[in-house]
C-alpha cells in the first residue's frame, strides 16, 4: 500500500492484483488504484499455476505492463511466467524468510531482481538465484515506515493509557499471535517483572493469522503463571501508533524474522525495544543504542531487559530518542521508496538495450 501510494506517478503507473476482494480492494477503490482480482495460488501445481498464468497475459497485455513486482515468493510464479511472455522485468520481494522449496520452485522462471527486506538476505537469497539466473540482482531494500505517522508523543498522557489504570508502567508485546513472534516467551517474562513491579501491566497487540487457537493457548498460560489480572490481549487495532505512544518498552522476542515493522514502528515512535536478534533485526536494532537485544527463548534474558529499561528512565528515553533518528536516516519511505524507483529504472534500462 506504501509503494503503491507514493510511487512517482509521472514515471510510474501501478495496476495492483489481487486473489480475492477484501479490505484491501476498498482500499485501492477509495485512492483511485487500477486493480485486478485474479483468484488462485502459485503452489497447488503446475495446472493451477499456468492457469493462473493464463488470466494474467491479458491484464499484462491489456495495461502494457513492464516491470512485474511480486510482493512475495508464493504469488511469484505465475506472475513471472506471464511476464516473461510480454518481455517485461521481473522482481520477487521478500518481506520474511521465504519458503525455500517454494523459492526453488519458481527459480526455472528466474527473476531479473529479488529484494530482500534486509542486506543480509538479499546476500543469502542472491547466492542461491545466481545459479539459476547468474544476471539476477540481489538488493537489499529495507521496510519503510511512515515517520509522521507513527512520531514520538507522549506516554503517560496518552488516552489509551487510561486503560491501564494505576499501572506504573506499560510492557507491549507486538505481532500476531503465534508461537514464532515469541508470545510464550514474553508471558513468562511478564510473570518474572511482575514479581519485582507489581503495577506493571502487559499488553498483547496483535490477533490470530497464521496459528488458529493460538489466542486460547496464550490465555490458559496467563492463568497458569497467574499473571491474568496484569495482562490484556488488544487484538487487531487500526490505531497502532497510539498503541506504541501508550507504552513504556516494547517487546518483539520473535524466533524468525525478515525485518519486523513492529520494531521499526516502535523505534519510529521513540519507544525502546527489546528484541531478538533474529532475521535482520539487528540491521535496525543496534544493542545498547537503538534498543536492547536478547536471545530467543529466554524469558530470564526478556525480563532482565525489561526490568533494566523500567528502572532507568533516562536510558528508555535516550534508546528511544536515538532509535528515532536511526528510522528518520535509514528507514523512513521516502528512502524506501526512492530506493525502489532507482531499481524500476535500472531494470527498464535493461531490458532498452537487449
């Protein structure tokens, strides 16, 4: 939604597709998008994925497409073979670690550039892709955050924290409910802090995507440990950035990632984080700077980090206040999306000389 929004108009003119109508069609109807619905998967076989092929050649024929962008490795496939029949560019962008068979089984229609969400994975990735398409570029592009949108503002003021009530501080863990954003860990966590801060209270903001249950399962551990009077569960909330702004330390103890937006929104809203170092985290989160950094599956390491940041209010502030400026010079969308522009033209200048 960010690259189509603020793409150079003049230069460039998005026709975004779609495998079902949703949200995301009332979104692109309401800002004036060309758009698309084709129905359908990449990875349900061969058949299924040259049909869907099929229906896309002539919405690429139709808008005279040029460069096909690929928001993911598993809606790459079908796309790039329809891509490769009108001559135009092909990019597949990762936003997470992707699905390496899957990844391999696109690699025959190879793409012209792959985009990781982090340096260390356009490295990795690009290995893998030049020794099926060795004139592949590998770019490292990071996720971009809207620095106005999600800006600094106070925390105790703030009218969500009315919500805590009395509580002396607000822990939020951010990211949907699963077991691989590291919720287990940050419970356990909570009931440690809670120990030596009884008015603490623990935010979960975030619901279930991708593990169904997961809601019940986190809430029977709440009472297991006893902390239920010092936990909430949000849910999915359209005012994220309030949320952040609501909170004293953020907490994203996740096992696997790409380049969570959950850290990057926090530190954009000048909130400390602690976090794992996983994916390309740490190509945000810089140890003792920008945030804290703690390993995977520790809730003593998660609590201790925690109760460092509650305790010392000018080391939350100056974290949060130097993981500002961090998203301002690396990671705000302009950046982001100037960064894209530069690879469309390096491509189309490309395919102007073959």
């Amino acid at each position: 939604m960010d690259l189509v929004a603020r793409l150079d108009r003049s230069l460039y003119q998005p026709h975004l597709i779609v495998p079902e109508i949703g949200p995301l069609v009332d979104w692109m109807t309401g800002h004036g998008v060309s758009h698309g619905v084709v129905p359908g998967a990449d990875y349900t076989g061969w058949a299924s994925t040259l049909r869907r092929a099929a229906q896309l050649l002539p919405i690429f024929i139709r808008h005279r497409i040029q460069i096909v962008h690929a928001m993911a490795e598993t809606c790459y496939r079908a796309a790039a073979i329809a891509g490769t029949v009108v001559g135009a560019a092909r990019i597949v962008h990762f936003g997470y670690p992707p699905d390496l068979p899957k990844l391999q089984a696109s690699l025959p229609v190879g793409p012209d550039a792959l985009v990781g969400c982090y340096n260390g994975q356009a490295r990795e990735l690009g290995e893998l892709v030049s020794r099926f398409r060795p004139t592949c570029r590998a770019v490292g592009i990071p996720n971009g955050i809207d620095v106005d949108r999600f800006a600094v503002g106070p925390t105790v003021s703030s009218p969500l924290r009315a919500r805590a009530g009395n509580a002396s501080h607000v822990v939020l863990a951010v990211g949907h409910l699963s077991e691989v954003k590291g919720h287990s860990t940050f419970l356990r966590a909570a009931a440690l802090v809670a120990a030596t801060h009884p008015q603490c209270r623990f935010w979960l903001l975030g619901d279930e995507t991708t593990e169904k249950g997961a809601r019940s399962r986190f809430e029977a551990l709440v009472d297991e440990i006893g902390i239920r009077d010092r936990v909430e569960f949000l849910g999915w909330r359209p005012d994220v950035p309030d949320v952040l702004r609501a909170a004293d330390v953020v907490a994203i103890p996740s096992l696997h990632e790409g380049l969570p937006l959950a850290v990057l929104e926090a530190m954009a809203c000048g909130r400390p984080v602690v976090a794992t170092p996983v994916g390309g985290v740490t190509e945000a989160v810089e140890d003792g700077h920008t945030g804290l950094l703690i390993p995977p599956n520790e809730p003593e390491a998660l609590a201790k980090a925690i109760c460092t940041l509650l305790d010392d209010e000018s080391l939350r502030c100056r974290l949060g206040q130097q993981a500002r400026v961090a998203i301002e010079k690396h990671f705000s969308l302009p950046r982001v999306i100037e960064r894209v522009e530069h690879l469309y033209q390096e491509l189309l200048g490309d395919f102007r000389k073959t």
